[in-house]
C-alpha cells in the first residue's frame, strides 16, 4: 500500500467532504493545475483518489 493511500485512508470524512465540497472544489482544482508537471508522486496519487471521490478530473 502506498504512503498516499494510506494517508488518505487517516483523512477524516468530514475532511475529505469539506474539501471535495461544491465550495472548495474549484480551488481544488486551481491548486493542481498550478502544481502541473512539479507535482510529487504522492500528491499525484492523492489528486487521483480525490478525482475519483468527486467523479471528475482535478487539474
């Protein structure tokens, strides 16, 4: 198992929720976007559990 999926899997729900949430999400997805290609294997793979909770890509 990953170190990012493990951490995710310590994310509270309420966390996780507030930030996939309508609110935060374009943030988000702004946030990724700027990472583009320096973005480390680990927030990569957080950003793919993320985009899979919301049913859209981020960043």
């Amino acid at each position: 198992m990953s170190l990012a999926l493990t951490r995710l899997r310590r994310v509270k729900p309420e966390a996780l929720q507030l930030l996939v949430s309508e609110e935060l999400r374009p943030a988000l997805r702004k946030w990724y976007q700027e990472c583009g290609a320096q973005i480390n294997p680990a927030a990569l793979h957080f950003r793919e559990r993320l985009s899979d909770l919301v049913g859209e890509r981020l960043g």
